[in-house]
C-alpha cells in the first residue's frame, strides 16, 4: 500500500494492538489520526490487519453505500470501539 512505509510502523500502532477488534459485527468505530482528523465509522464488519495496516468495511451513512477503507498504522493516533 503507498503511503505505508514499514520502517515508520514503530511510531504507531503495534502489530497486535488492535487484535480484540477483529470481533467487530455492526458496532461503531473511531480513529483519531496523529494530525487531528477524526474518522467515525458505523456498521463495521470486517476487520484485517497486517504489520503497517488496517482494513475493514463499514457502512457509508451519507452515500448508503457499503466501503471498504485501509489506514497505515504508523497514522494513526488511537481509535475507540463500541463494547
């Protein structure tokens, strides 16, 4: 993925840091990016993750559509999912 540099990983994210959200099913998902944009997220259902990212899909509210989105952890600041 461009943009996903793997030698700036360690500035983020760790490898397993957002393991217990591959259990997402319809529930709400932030993220905060380290240059203060905030990205919510509803209808999650598919989370994947690799070393340098995250993929999952969610549910577009404005445009009713299904999306898939891919962030690099290394941009990201913290998230925060509905329990």
């Amino acid at each position: 993925m461009k943009g996903c540099d793997p030698s700036s990983a360690g500035s983020g994210l760790r490898a397993n840091r957002l393991e217990r959200v591959n259990d997402l099913k319809d529930k709400t998902l932030v993220i905060w990016m380290e240059n203060g944009t905030t990205c919510f997220f509803e209808r999650v259902k598919i989370l994947k993750e690799s070393a340098n990212s995250i993929t999952f899909e969610y549910f577009g509210v404005s445009t009713q559509t299904k999306r898939e989105a891919t962030f690099c952890k290394h941009k990201i600041a913290g998230y925060a999912i509905e329990i």
